[in-house]
RNA sequence: UGCCUUAUGGUGUAAUGGUAGCACGAGAGAUUCUGAAUCUCUUUGUCUAGGUUCGAGUCCUAGUAAGGCAACCA
C-alpha cells in the first residue's frame, strides 16, 4: 500500500532536539534513553499522542530507546483496565516506525542492586525488542528502592516525618514558615517513617517531607511531601505497602533507576523542576542524573482534552465509550479509521514548542486527509439512494465496467457491474437547481464515472409528492474510448447497479462540538455537543465491498474516507465515516 | 497576591545578531470522468516602549497580555 519511493520527512527539529543532539555531540550520556510515562487512571488522547510521538521520535532519531513506563504511585485512582489499554494504544501509534525503539522490561522484574563507583546503586534497563515474556515498566515496581532512598534522605538530615494535617502543612507553606517537627532527630525520623511503613498510623496522620527551604519563592521548595500513608491495595504490588510516594519523589528516582537522560514533560510540571533536580543532587547517586525538559500540552479546537471532561462524557453516556469514534481519545481516532501514520504526521507538522496555543482542528484533518488520499481503496456507495431506470435500455442489460481502485493508477482496476437499474445519491439531483449545479436535472445531463453520459426525461413521484424514480436513456457511445468518449458533461457522478448493491450500515460522525472553545471560561461544555455529530444510514454498496477488509482504507468516491467498524460481520457490514473528502460546492452552496 | 513560563500572518511553526520563510486555512484562476487531488497566483505577521549594536524577531530593561504552579493528584 505504501510507496517506497516517498521522499522520507526531513527530520524534526525543536528545542528539545537542539538539547539532545548537543548531549550526544559531548557524549554526555552512552545511549539517549526517553520515557512515555502515563498514569493509568484513564485513556490516551491525541494529546498524549503529540507526546509519544516526541519520546519516541527523539528515541528513534538518536539510536536511543524510549520507556514505557506507568506512573503508578497513586493506587486510589488507577486500575489496570487502563494499563493494558494505554499498551495497546501506544503499539499501535508506534507500529511501524518505532517498534524498535519501545523500551519493555521482563516480567516481575525490579531493579537489581549494583556497584558502581564503589556506590551502591539501583538499576533497571530496557530488555532487548522482541524479548518474549516483557511488560511495561512500572513506577510501583520501585516502592522498595524509592523507600530506600527515602530513609537515606532521612540519614542524610534531609527529610522529616511531619504530624501536622494537611490544613496545618498548608497554613504554614503559605506562609513560609517551619513544621514544628522540622528539627527532630534522625533517630526519631528513622523510626516514625519505619512504624508508618509498618502501618502503625491512620491514613493522614503523618507524612515524610523533605527538608528543603520553608520560604523558598518556589512553593515546591518548601519542604514538599515525599511520602503519604494510604491503606489501600494498590493495582500492580497489592497489600504490600501503606505508605506510597508523592509524583515529585517517586518520578526523578523512577527516571534515574531506569537510566532515562532526557524526561520530558509538559509545561505544567516547569516549577517542578527545582524539586526534581534537588532530589536527585542530595541523593549523591553515582551514575548520570536524567534532567527534566517541558513542552506545551496540545490544545485542539472543537475538541475537550481533560481526562475528567473525557470521562464525564463517557459516564453520561454522551459518547458510547472511551473509543467513540467521536472521541479524541487514541482509540476512537483509531476506531474512526484514522491511520497511525496520519497522527504522527500531525504530531510532526504542529512541531514543539512552549508556547500554549490552540491548535486547529483543520491541521489533524488535513493530516487524515492527506495520507488517506493517497492510499485509501476508491470505491462506489450511495449513501441516500434515488433509483434510476434507464429506459432505453432491455431488461437483462448486463456489462462490467473497469474502475480505478487509486487515481493515477490506470493498470489496477475492477470491474463494477451496470445494469437498467441504478442507484444514485439524493445530493446529485435536483429538481430546481440553483446556479453552477453541475449534477442530474430533469433535462440535464451527467456522466456516470467510468460509464455513460445519461439524460434525465422524467420525475416519477408518489401521492406524497416523493421522487419514487428517475427515468433516463443513456447514450452509449459515451463510454472511455467509444466514439463520443470525449464528449465533455459538466458533471461527474458515482453509482450502484440496483440489482447487484449490497447494504451497509455506515455510521457518519462528525464533530463533537459545535464551537470552537468549548471548554473556555467555566462554562458548560456539554451544552455545546453537536446534535449532528453522528448519523446511521443504510449505504447502498459495490459488489466488492462485502469483502472489505478490517485493514483497509476505502474512499467512496466524491463523499469521504471509510473504514470498517470493530463490529462489523460479513453478513451485516459496517463502516465508519473518517473523515470526508473537502466539499467546496457544499461551501459554494452555503454562501447563498 | 507570590513564583515560573510564553508572546512571529487567522492557526501551527522556522529563522541560533545579518534578505522574516514553511505548513494549514482563506481568496482568485488553471485543470479534472471524484465540485477530491494536482498546479499557479494572492492575502495577512515579529505584543508595546525604551536601550545595546554598523545591524535586533533574536541580546538588555520596563510594561502589557496569556498560560501554569501555590493537592497527603499526576
């Protein structure tokens, strides 16, 4: 389906790059090592899909390998439902282009304890591509290490275990003033923090902080949480711990145990930053220390990207599930038909940088568009059918006509079957048509793509005043290479033998939202659905669409891009609606 | 309010002190057995005010605007 011979896209180039290349030049690191790292408490989006792109394109672009990891240390809100969908969905961004590059680890393994420089030191790599029986990396796989490094940090005279509620911690953060427990002894640090880890205190009771600077200007300095008590089983290491590390605590050390050189991360985390690199530096750790860089999250126009928004939208049964076609979720863009080519495409042509924007959803489309427009299968299908009797022509007529399966393809052909009766889309005839109409009129002319020119003669309405049928001759010489082959007829239309259509059901969707910011300034974005966002229509298809097949792209020539639905079964087929071809007519028509 | 960050056509981006370019969109035309695609042309931009410099989108200062953080979430 692929050219070989596409020009391959220039490499991408951002600031982040710029970073990267210049940490190979000096050869800072021995091999550039990324990370993915989600939490999984909901599903991918097209946002995470920009950043996946990224971490793996930085991976695959430096001879690197970019981790899978799951950000699990807060087991109230996670649940593996959501690990084994975010695998799925980042396989499938990948596939085919960075494969090479994903960075699994046995499985149950946790990182081996080693010397290096006469330090100890924990450590867990990436396993070879291919190696059978590997999973993600889990940030919870560390809770032993993670706490380790907690109690040297307690050693070291720099972290306390606090007893004030998470109003006092507050109240004083504020402020800028010291936890009255900051002085206590390491002793009593040491066995506080083991009697928590033992479970001796209620959730909220106490937590460890690190002892930082209490009037830092930076909130994140001032004496952050490091661990918190939770007496809850947690999805990937169960009972066994009721004491869990903060993000802040748990995220550098995940990163440094893993070897990760470059986090990258979004811009929200920028104030981290500080934390990050004060964590890793009091630590004394032996081996390079990773170093945290920030992008701008992507912002699409109608579209809601929050987990929580998403999430609403799926509990109130606005959308079917978290891979509605409509959704922007990467199993909804995938359930749509949307090729993992064309996002990463996108991700690369709306680049990185650190400026929150708004992108248009135009250039996600124009992406789809682009790469479908080269690949997609064209095809015949008529969505909203009006019957066509060619009166001049007998009963039995039956002819096969050759149809292009790609433009600019003239070698690779089909033959679709025509016949006296014909299905035609409503949206080609009009009984009253407004200026530069190019399609069917009563008296007018219109070529039937790779048949005839035919003439409508007659409207056949029912009581109701309905178009029942339209009677037509049609002029056989017209046909390619006949004699009057080349006669020139304003307009170009699709069809379907009636005899011979199969049905479909063809879902068509489109956006969700009917404005661009629907979740600007507070207000209710839900109000804001689009009520036309999805339609059902039985299609009237080509023969050859009964064996459609799961991996391919269709166009039905002069509509859209389709693809067949997860649900879909020989004897009931149905397609998705990707996208739809651009429509300047229907532009034109809409000026008046 | 404090701290951090950002600001280049309508939108997304490039220009690393030396001709402001690309893509998407929009508009016009050519072409067309898809009103698609393709091709040609056009349109519009360095937030403001100072400063440094032979020269500033780029460096400095101040302002303005936008975003983020101020969770025992990540």
């Amino acid at each position: 389906m692929s050219n070989p011979a596409e020009t391959p896209a220039p490499a991408p180039s951002d600031f982040i790059r710029d970073v990267v290349a210049g940490d190979v030049q000096a050869g800072k690191y021995d091999k550039i090592v990324t990370r993915f790292p989600p939490e999984p408490n909901g599903y991918l989006h097209i946002g995470h899909a920009k950043s996946i792109c990224l971490n793996f394109g930085i991976a695959r672009e430096f001879g690197g390998v970019c981790h899978l990891r799951m950000d699990d240390t807060n087991p109230t809100k996670e649940d593996v439902e959501y690990v084994d969908s975010i695998t799925a969905d980042v396989q499938w961004l990948i596939g085919g282009w960075a494969d090479h590059c994903l960075g699994l680890k046995p499985k149950g393994a946790t990182p081996a304890t080693q010397t290096v420089n006469g330090k100890p030191d924990f450590h867990l790599g990436a396993v070879p591509v291919g190696t059978p029986g590997v999973e993600p990396f889990y940030a919870s796989d560390y809770f032993e290490q993670i706490h380790a490094y907690a109690v040297q940090l307690i050693q070291l005279g720099k972290a306390f275990v606090c007893d004030l509620s998470a109003e006092e911690i507050d109240e004083l953060r504020r402020n800028g003033k010291p936890s009255p427990f900051r002085g206590r002894s390491i002793e009593e640090n040491l066995d506080l923090f083991a009697r928590m880890k033992a479970g001796e205190f209620p959730d909220g009771a106490r937590t460890l902080r690190a002892k930082i600077d209490v009037a830092a200007p930076n909130i994140w300095l001032r004496d952050p949480l490091l661990y918190r008590i939770r007496h809850v089983e947690h999805h990937h290491t169960g009972a066994a711990w009721r004491i869990y590390p903060m993000y802040d605590f748990a995220h550098c050390l995940s990163d440094y145990i893993e070897g990760v050189t470059h986090s990258i991360c979004t811009l929200e985390f920028e104030v981290h930053r500080p934390l990050y690199d004060w964590i890793l530096e009091a630590l004394n750790l032996p081996r390079p220390l990773p170093h945290q860089f920030e992008f701008a999250r992507l912002n699409l126009t109608y579209m809601v990207m929050s987990k929580r928004k998403l999430m609403q939208l799926v509990d109130d049964g606005l959308v079917t599930g978290w891979d509605d076609p409509r959704m922007p979720t990467i199993s909804g863009i995938r359930r749509r038909g949307v090729p993992a080519v064309a996002l990463r495409d996108f991700a690369y042509n709306i680049g990185i940088t650190k400026y929150d924007g708004l992108t248009e959803i135009g250039a996600l489309d124009h992406a789809i568009r682009s790469y479908l427009n080269e690949h997609a299968l064209r095809r015949f299908a008529v969505l909203r059918p009006i019957k066509i009797v060619l009166t001049n022509l007998p009963d039995n007529h039956f002819e096969e006509l050759d149809a292009f399966n790609l433009p600019n393809a003239p070698e690779d052909t089909r033959r679709v079957p025509f016949t006296k009766e014909l299905f035609i889309d409503a949206d080609d005839f009009m009984e009253i048509p407004p200026p530069k109409y190019f399609r069917l009129r009563p008296g007018g002319e219109v070529r039937l793509k790779y048949g005839y020119i035919i003439q409508c003669d007659e409207v056949v309405k029912n009581e109701a005043g309905e178009i029942v049928e339209l009677r037509c001759t049609v002029d056989l010489t017209t046909k390619r290479g006949g004699p009057n082959g080349d006669r020139k007829v304003k307009g170009t239309i699709h069809w379907v033998s009636a005899s011979h259509s199969v049905d479909a059901e063809v879902r068509l969707y489109d956006r969700l939202f009917t404005v661009p910011e629907p979740d600007a300034e507070g207000g209710d974005f839900k109000k804001f659905l689009n009520p036309h966002s999805y339609e059902v229509v039985t299609a009237k298809c080509e023969p050859s669409l009964a064996s459609a097949s799961p991996d391919e792209r269709y166009q039905f020539e002069r509509l859209a891009y389709f693809s067949l639905d997860p649900e879909s079964a020989p004897e009931k087929l149905v397609f998705n609606r990707t996208i739809t071809l651009k429509d300047t007519w229907a532009k034109e028509a809409q000026k008046k």
